[in-house]
C-alpha cells in the first residue's frame, strides 16, 4: 500500500514525552501503509526503538488500542470500503485482511460492523427490483488530472471526528510558525484516512499537514513524512468544509465511472487556498485530490 511514506528518522531522545509520541507516530505510519504485509511485534518494536514488552505497552497507552487491534481494525474498515466500492469476492478480502477462511472473516466483520459483509454490500448499493440502480449525480463534475512530485510535509495528527480538526491546525500552526517553517510558498493540506461511514468517530485517522519552508526534523507528535506523488483527480471546490463529503461523492460517483480510471490504494488529501479564520464559510475554496492508478 504505497502512500505516504515513513516518517524521517531522527535521534531517540529518551525518557521525553515528544520522543515517546514521535516513535508511536512513526509506527502507526509504518502499520497504514503495510497492511498487506505480516506485522511482527518486535520488527514494529525495532521501528520504534523500544523493547518488545515496553513497545506493547506504551503503543496500548498512547493509542488506546492493542498493536493487533490497531492492525485488524485497519484491515477490517479497508475491507468494508473495498465493498462499498467494487465487486471484489468476499473471500478475496478476508484473505486481504488477514482471515484463512470466509467465516472467520464473516464473524469478524459482523462483531465490528453488525452485519455480514455480504448485507454491507448491498445495503450500500441498495438494490431495486429491475437490478441496481446508482444514484442520479447528474453531469460529472469538472475534474482536472494533475500529475504531482512527492511533497515533504510536517503533519500534526487529530483522532476523532473530522469537524473538530481546528485545535490540531491551530497547534501545529504555533509550532510551525515558532520554527519559521511557514513561508509565502507553504501549502496546507488535509489528509483524510479513514472513510466517516465505515470508521467509528473517534477513530477517524486526519492529518494536518504543511509542506516546510525548509528541511525540519520530526518532533514529539509532530512528523515528517512525504506525500506521494503520482496523478489525482482534481476538483475545485466552493463552499463549506462540512459540505466537502457531497463533492467526494460527486468525483467518486459521477466522473470516476465514466472517466475509464481505476482509483490507487492511497489517501486522499485537501489543499485549502484560503482560511476559515478571515474566511466566510461559503467562500472557503478547496482543491479536492483523489488519486488514479
């Protein structure tokens, strides 16, 4: 799963709070983006320079989530999307998520989403007599292809519902503007990993990121990774971020099945060109990014 990648390493400074934070954060972007791949407790361990009984330990304290809780919740919401999104065999996403047979993967599935994958697909095709009908978004919306370098970016992240990111942008705007990383070029960027109808509120995964006026370090909770590059869908957006979600669906439902592109296993992200603080809601403008294969 190739997104964004790991985190820049940097010296361990023992004992500190940042450096605790800092070594939990570089293991969480190591897990999202190898979910495909076996995740050892002392290899996540070594990613964290800590010992294996300690790692457990603190990642279970700072994450409120076991390492193979955290892994499996991940596997079991990319799975529920994969179902919202495309017809690929059941038995091929439990495979994918980690389960040697369909009915441990079913019984998983239902305790966490209390439904069996198979009701989860249809209930968000909502099927009709006649066959399945999709909703009706009228002409696709104007969507630009754009083909971007990777980007380095200081990120900040929030775990919770995505309307109560504005704390996480103000601190890491006080971080960032006390190292003077913020410049006439700097640009600020939401990223959004988890889908809000598949993930429980509080667990929704954000990052608010700006890409540094020069090089920087990791520090505490505050990472450096890069965004990768790669061709997007693009899409101007006008208007409020809590109406966001009904252009999503408009790139997601209207152009992508008419554009002949497949979409690649990464997250999509938001450049905002304005601010909310000097900002009416209406005239807020978004670049929406949705990346292509």
């Amino acid at each position: 799963m190739a997104q964004v990648s790991e985190i820049a390493p940097a010296a361990v400074k023992t004992g500190t709070v940042d450096s605790y934070h800092e070594r939990i954060l570089r293991v969480l972007v190591h897990i999202q983006g190898r979910l495909d791949e076996p995740l050892d407790l002392d290899a996540l361990a070594g990613v964290a320079c800590f010992s294996r009984f300690h790692f457990h330990r603190v990642f279970h304290a700072l994450t409120g989530e076991g390492v193979h809780e955290h892994v499996r919740r991940l596997r079991l919401e990319r799975a529920a999307q994969r179902l919202k999104l495309n017809e690929q065999p059941v038995t091929d996403l439990a495979f994918e998520a980690g389960y040697e047979t369909h009915e441990a993967f079913t019984r998983a599935f239902h305790a966490m989403f209390g439904t069996s994958p198979s009701d989860f697909r249809n209930s968000r095709q909502a099927p009709e007599p006649g066959g399945y009908h999709p909703p009706d978004y009228g002409a696709p919306p104007p969507v630009e292809i754009k083909t971007l370098p990777p980007q380095p970016v200081v990120f900040l992240r929030h775990a919770g519902p995505y309307d109560q990111v504005g704390t996480t942008w103000g601190r890491l705007g006080m971080w960032a503007g006390m190292r003077g990383l913020i410049g006439p070029a700097t640009k600020f960027l939401g990223i959004s990993w988890d889908d809000p109808e598949i993930t429980p509120p509080d667990k929704l995964r954000y990052d608010a990121a700006i890409t540094p006026a020069r090089p920087v370090a990791p520090e505490g909770e505050f990472g450096v990774t890069e965004l990768a590059g790669g061709e997007y869908a693009t899409l101007l957006y006008k208007g409020p971020y809590a109406k966001l979600s009904a252009a999503y669906r408009s790139i997601l439902g209207a152009w992508l099945p008419a554009s002949g592109r497949e979409l690649r296993d990464a997250p999509c992200f938001e450049l905002y060109l304005n601010s909310p603080r000097d900002t009416q809601p209406e005239e807020l403008l978004t670049v929406i990014h949705v990346p292509l294969i």
